[in-house]
C-alpha cells in the first residue's frame, strides 16, 4: 500500500498512526477528518519511527494554530516532501511552527499549501 485516505474521524487517532501500514505508506490523507489538538498529538507520537511517509494531506481539518503547532513538533514526520494545510486554519502562528520545525520548511522542499 502506497497511498491510504482515511475517511471519517475517530478518538483513537493513536491507533491510527500505529497500524502496521504505517511502516510503508508514502502518502497518507486525513483530509476533512476533524481532529483536535490532543487528536494530533495522539497520532505524530503513534507514527513509527523511521517511517517513509513523504505526503501529508490535513486539508480541511480544522486543525487550527494550536494543531498546526503539535504536527510540527514531530520529529516522525521529518521525511514528509509535501504536506497539505489548505483550509486548516492553521494561521501565521501555525506556520512560524512548521518553519522552524523539523519538518524541512527551512531547508525549501516542503510544497506547503494554505
């Protein structure tokens, strides 16, 4: 599996980062899921480390500055080339985060979308 679109929400977004597809997936969307802050955190904390994720789609989440913050803060994301923030809400606090993040914004290959 290269590519998974998770439809719908759940409270176990932890479950969600932890399943075994996880470990080979290259490109994951969340997008239109609703999830909150603690959602967010329970997820970037689940993903395996040294996982190839390189697409990350969070369009129309809602995630919001605060949740922005937590996804930036994510070291298991650091391979992502591409990550989708459109319609997020994501602010210019949310996006401070995510440049000066682990993510790669700094380094310019980060397709970043608001």
């Amino acid at each position: 599996v290269a590519e998974l679109r998770v439809i719908g929400s759940t409270r176990h977004w932890a479950t969600v980062g932890e399943a075994p597809v996880m470990a080979h997936l290259r490109a994951l969307s969340l997008q239109r899921c609703r999830l909150s802050v603690a959602a967010v955190e329970r997820f970037a904390a689940a993903v395996p480390e040294g996982c190839g994720l390189c697409s990350l789609s969070m369009r129309e989440t809602g995630l919001g500055p605060p949740g922005t913050e937590k996804l930036a803060a994510s070291l298991r994301l650091a391979r992502l080339s591409r990550l989708d923030l459109a319609n997020t809400g994501a602010g210019p606090a949310g996006l401070r985060a995510l440049a000066g993040s682990a993510l790669g914004f700094e380094r310019g290959w980060m397709a970043l979308h608001q």
